[in-house]
C-alpha cells in the first residue's frame, strides 16, 4: 500500500459495538451537539467554544485529508445508535512507516465506558496488519492525566515529554507527552491489552 492508495481507500473499521467510518461534509451536524461539550476541548490544542470555531476545526480535517496528512473519521457508537465523536490517522508516513491516531473526541457520557479502547483496537490493527506500518504514537496534554491513564490502560509505551511542543488556540504553550506502539510489540498488546475484542 502506498499514500495514492490509501487515500482513496474507503476505510471502514467495525465491531459489534464501534463503527469508524470516513469522515464527510454532511456529517457537521451529525458532530455539532457532541462538540459543543467544552469539556472535551480543555486539555487539546483546539479551543472550540461555537459552532463557528468547530466549523474552522471540521473543515480543517477534511482539508487535511485532500493534502494526503490525515485520514479523519467518524465514530458511530451501534449499541446506543447515535454519532460518538471523530478520531483520524495523522501525520502519516509511509516512507518511514509510522502514523498518529489522535484528534479523538467523544461524548462525554462514554467516557470511561471502554468505547475508546474499542475504537483505538480497531485502528491499531488496520495500522498493523493491513497498512503494516512499524509505529503508532499517540501524544497528549501533559495536564491531561486522565488520557495519559487511558493511553498506559491500552498497553502504549511512555517516550516523553516533548517541551513548548505547541501553542493552544487561545494563545497558551503546551507540553506535550508522546506514547507509541510498534510491530514488534503488536501480539503482545493485542493479546495482553485487547483479548476478547
């Protein structure tokens, strides 16, 4: 697989309960409500307080992906039957074999719920064992205690800490700490961190 192909791929990644699907322009108001939920911005880069301010960030993600930088997505939770959130492959290398699964959002009553570590199973194993990429990194807020939990829960590996890595939207500095997957580790985290999805 190269990027011509990938990019004119239709991924789509399902299981009994997630269903990734590309992101699309109808899908702003799919997304809309769910991101009005400020929380959910506290920690990221992106500081979205109206709808304009998500109109600037989902516009982005689809521009994105026509310059070949990320492959955004939309997040279906089946169980519930409603829109969860976004999530996308970025920064993709294929020259080097590496990607980031980040940008990932979604509604807050699934927080904790193991809706995440479903979506996050479903695009590690594309990465690994359809595009076979050799690294997945993952970055967050260094505030961002509760995502450095949820990263460590999925079996990622702790890289460090990359200072005055950005600079937020509302003009604030952020350090940043970086996780990773790589190939070699794959059937252990799979089998350790993901058995019985």
């Amino acid at each position: 697989m190269n990027d011509e192909d990938f990019f004119n791929l239709t991924i789509i990644l399902e299981n009994n309960q997630v269903k990734l699907t590309p992101l699309m322009a109808e899908h702003f108001e799919d997304l809309l409500p769910i991101a009005m939920e400020k929380s959910l911005w506290q920690f990221t880069t992106a500081k979205i307080n109206s709808a304009a301010d998500f109109k600037v960030y989902f516009d982005t993600a689809l521009l994105e992906k026509q310059q070949k930088k990320c492959y955004p997505f939309i997040i279906f939770d089946k169980i519930n039957n409603q829109y969860a959130g976004s999530t996308r492959f970025a920064n993709i290398d294929f020259k080097h074999k590496r990607t980031e699964i980040g940008w990932s959002w979604l509604r807050t009553s699934l927080h904790n719920t193991g809706f995440n570590r479903e979506c996050k199973f479903l695009m590690l194993r594309y990465v690994f064992e359809k595009m076979l990429f050799n690294r997945v990194e993952l970055k967050t807020n260094i505030l961002n205690q509760r995502s450095q939990k949820a990263m460590r829960k999925l079996g990622a590996i702790e890289e460090g800490v990359f200072r005055k890595h950005s600079i937020n939207d509302d003009g604030t500095v952020r350090d940043s700490m970086f996780f990773s997957f790589i190939n070699d580790e794959w059937s252990f985290i799979k089998e350790n961190y993901f058995s019985g999805l």
